[in-house]
C-alpha cells in the first residue's frame, strides 16, 4: 500500500497564504494521488482560527472535493484534526466526556461521527470520488512501527516561550496537573482544550480583514522581531532583552522551563525535543513517528541525524505545510524546510520517506 501524508494546509487562511486554493499547487497534489491508495490529512486542514467557520468551510470544501474526486474509489482518507481545526472534534468531545465512547483517547481512537456539521462536510467532500473517509485523533498506525500525529501536544513541553505554550502552562496550574507526569492523550487534551475552545470562539465573534490587513500571528510577530532578517538591530536588541526578562519572571510563575531563544535552530530543536518528549510521555512504540505543526520539514540533507531522533529511538519526520509564510521562508526559498509542498510517502518497500510535490526537480508520476 503506497500511502501520501500531507500536513498543515490551513484551508480557508487569510491573506491567499493557503497554496492549495490556487490551481498549480492543487494540480500538483492531485497528480500525486494517481498511484496512491491511501492519502492523510495530518492536521490543521481547515484554519478555523483567523475568522468564521462558514469561510473556512466553503474554502475547504471545494479543495477537497477536488482531492477526492483524485482518488480511485476503492481508495482511503485518513483525517486527523490538530490544533488550527480541533473545533471539528467538539461534539464528538462532548460526548466523550459524557461517557457516550470509551472512556480513554488511545492513541488511534476512531472518532464516533453520527452526522452534524462541519466534519460530515469535509468527510462528503473528500468521499466524492467514492474514496473511504476516516477520522482518527489524535493519531494513527500507518503500518508496523509507523505512527502518525499532528503533533500540537509538543506545545505542552516546548522551551520556546510561543502563546500555545504559556496557555498551557497556565491551564496546568490551574488545573494542578504536571506536564512531566502525562501519560494519556487525556491529559493533553484536558490542558490544550479549553484554549482551543477559547480561540475559535474568539474567531467566530469578529470580522477579520484580508490581504495585507490580515493579522499576524503574535508568536510569528516576535520571532520577526528577533528573526536575523530583521533590519532594526536596536529594536531587535531591545527585543531580545524584554523576551529574556519575560522569560524569567514567567519561570518564577511557575509555567518553565522556558528560554528565550527564538533562532531558527532553536525552534527546530525544541520542537523536536518537545515531541520526543510526548511520544515517550504516551509510550508510543514505533520505528518512525510523523508529525506536523511547525510546518518545519525534515529530516532534510543539511539535518543532524541525531536530532530527529526520539528518546524512545524512533525516527522522526516532519511532514512540513502547504501554506506560504514568507517570515519562515527566507531568502532562499528553494532550499528553505518551511517551503510549502512536502509530504512523506511510505509503502511497504522502502521506509517513510520525505519529498517536495512542489519542487521543480520533483515527477508526481514517477515513482507509480
């Protein structure tokens, strides 16, 4: 079985960051799934959190039907939702809590749908073809030793002090759990839930303006500010000063360990550490973990080796995003890990692999 993983295309995003709503970039994605039998979606499908869910949706729907009018219909998709899209789990969540499932999130739960909105549109969308639609969260078995995540719950260990990590550390205080002692999807999901719940409804309450209007993101605003591209060394100083400080007294409150640190080399290696860290807290016994998120792919060429690997030995790969982050990028985006268009392949010949659908070099029909 030839399977496709693709993560983070935030359908629906403001300002035409999402390069599947154009027509290149989907025909690209599409020529790709002529020889796959199994296609998943990692996470952070729909970007549930710059505006109303109505938007999001419409965007959505008509990128995924195309996709699924790709796939052959004995064909299978596996939907995962992450932190951007986890809204699509609320009513499924209510019913968990109320005693309706089983009462622990495995690690590859299948999600009970009886119908509702917006999941059942996304799900017609993607079966248009006639392919099998499947929900899994917050993960899923690819094959032997081969799990698969959107990997939001490195949030919860991460040292990057980003605004996902201290609304965590502050749910568990609060909530008087100790991120060091998880051992269940449970966990994660009873201290990242409620800020889930708290941005998307914030999201739905307010008019958010397009293009060069559209918000930044406040993390993404100070990793500008510190960035090495950033053309105010004074400001860029001041910067680093006040995050260190805040650093500090955010340690004192108890919502450490944190560092100051936002180079790009760190963000990769805390995310890294950071989802190591929640594969070994869950027990997640595999050969190679996939996962999303931080839309930074790898392991690339120029990668150490040893930093993508787990605690438990586990091989771990970043599935990157299909959206377009000029911050991230750099000046050189042909050879930047935040390019958008990667994906991971795997079958049951070679070990899961990462490639570019995107790149110029990259044939979508020669591997078939």
């Amino acid at each position: 079985m030839r399977t496709l993983v693709v993560s983070d295309l935030h359908l629906g995003a403001r300002g035409a960051r999402a390069l599947l709503e154009a027509r290149d970039p989907l025909e690209r994605l599409t020529s790709a799934l002529a020889g796959t039998d199994r296609l998943v979606l990692l996470g952070d499908v729909l970007e549930l959190r710059e505006g109303p869910l109505r938007d999001a949706l419409e965007a959505a729907t008509r990128v995924l039907a195309r996709i699924g009018n790709a796939l052959a219909p004995d064909r299978e998709v596996v939907l995962v939702p992450g932190n951007h899209d986890h809204h699509l789990l609320a009513p499924w969540s209510e019913r968990r809590s109320a005693g309706v499932p089983p009462a622990r999130l495995g690690l590859s739960a299948a999600v009970d749908w009886a119908g509702g909105e917006p999941l059942a549109a996304l799900i017609a969308a993607l079966g248009a073809g006639g392919a099998r639609v499947l929900v899994r969260y917050p993960g899923v078995w690819l094959g032997d030793g081969v799990y698969a995540t959107h990997g939001h719950y490195l949030d919860c260990h991460t040292t990057v002090p980003v605004l996902e990590r201290l609304a965590a550390g502050a749910n568990a205080r609060v909530l008087r759990r100790r991120v060091d002692r998880f051992a269940s999807a449970e966990d994660y999901e009873a201290v990242l839930g409620p800020s889930y719940a708290w941005i998307h409804a914030i999201a739905q309450a307010r008019a958010i303006p397009t293009g060069a209007g559209a918000p930044v993101d406040a993390s993404v605003s100070l990793w500008r500010a510190l960035g090495s591209g950033s053309r105010d060394g004074l400001r860029r100083r001041a910067t680093a000063v006040a995050v260190a400080a805040a650093v500090r007294t955010l340690g004192r409150a108890g919502l450490g360990p944190l560092r100051g640190d936002l180079s790009a080399s760190e963000l990769r290696r805390a995310s890294l550490a950071a989802f190591g860290a929640t594969l070994q807290a869950l027990s997640v016994g595999c050969e190679y973990a996939i996962f999303g998120h931080s839309h930074r792919a790898g392991p690339l060429p120029r990668d150490a080796a040893a930093e993508w690997r787990a605690p438990s030995g586990a091989r771990m790969l970043n599935a990157g995003c299909w959206v377009h982050e000029p911050d991230f990028i750099g000046p050189d985006p042909s050879s930047s890990p935040y390019r958008p268009g990667f994906a991971v392949e795997l079958d049951a010949e070679r070990p899961p692999r990462l490639v570019n659908l995107l790149d110029p070099s990259h044939d979508p029909g020669a591997e078939q």
